[in-house]
C-alpha cells in the first residue's frame, strides 16, 4: 500500500539551531506507530488529508513572528504565491524574447564610454593546451622560424609550470594553537 508522506527538515545554515523533523501523512494514526510511544520519537508526527505542507503554516508563522522586525510581513510572505501556480506557459518566442528584452532602468541603460569591460581569466590548463596547439601547428608550416618556435615553447613551458603549481597543494606554515 503507498501512501503520501511530507517531510519537513529545517536549519539554520551552520546547523547550531534545527527544528525538529516534521512527518506529515494522511492518517491520524498510523499503523507503523500502533505500539511505538510517539513522543520519544525525534519526529514530530502530523497529520491532513492530502498529506500536504499546508499543516505547518500556522507553525512557520508562530516561529517566525518572534523574530525581531518579522511580525506581519509573515503572512504576506506566506500568501504571495497563493495566486501563483509556480509554471507559466509560454512559447519559444515568448523566451527569446524575454532574454534579449533590454534592461529599462535608467541606471544601466546609460553606459559610461570610458568603462573598461573585464574579460574573464583563462586558466593555466586552457593556456597550456592552447600553446601547444599552436606550436604542433608552426611546426607544420615550412615557412616557420626558429625564434618564433623557441618563443611558443616558452610561453608553452611556461604556462606548464603554472598549471603544476596550481595543482599542487601548498604547503601551509604550522603554527601550534
């Protein structure tokens, strides 16, 4: 027999605070727990009909309305999706044309001409293998020169050693507690 089950885990994000693992499921009472004492289980037991997290609204409310500055907001945070079926259905086009949209604010449709672009950082495993494609390819060429070769194998050596030194671990000074 299958039966619905809602499982609800909540922590803080170091883990020094958590809330007792809630079970929900559709009987009162079910017959997993028939000779088991309920309260020494760490699992506080719920139950609703269709097994859903609607239950726990009351309690998310009551744990967050102690928090300083939360009060009212708790119950708009919790009904703004309520409206919401959490999907849209829309067409390819529709997609396309939400990404290439242009941003409408002020502040960033007005770009400074002065404003240097950063280009992201190419990783010393990239440059490696690019140097060395591009040497294999000048030693094809018959009409290659030596110094151009000796000056790729450098940059190839060179980026080489980087990237070993970025896979090794370094050494970290001991310093007793």
């Amino acid at each position: 027999m299958k039966d619905r089950v809602t499982i609800l885990g909540c922590a803080n994000a170091s883990g020094s605070h958590r809330v007792k693992l809630t079970w929900v499921g559709k009987s009162k009472k079910p017959r997993c727990f028939n000779n088991i004492n309920k309260t020494a289980l760490p699992v506080h037991n719920m139950h609703q009909k269709s097994a859903w997290w609607l239950c726990h609204r009351d309690r998310i409310k009551r744990t967050f309305e102690k928090i300083p500055g939360c009060g009212s907001d708790v119950s708009s945070w919790l009904d703004c999706d309520a409206d919401d079926a959490g999907f849209q259905l829309i067409s390819d086009d529709e997609i396309i044309a939400q990404v290439r949209k242009p941003n409408s604010d002020d502040d960033n449709s007005e770009i400074d001409e002065d404003e240097v672009i950063e280009t992201s950082k190419i990783n010393n495993s990239y440059a490696f293998e690019s140097f060395a494609k591009g040497l294999m390819q000048l030693e094809q060429q018959t009409d290659s020169v030596s110094t151009e070769l000796m000056l790729l194998k450098q940059l190839r050596e060179r980026a080489a050693k980087r990237r070993q030194s970025c896979l090794r671990q370094s050494k970290l000074p001991f310093k007793p507690v």
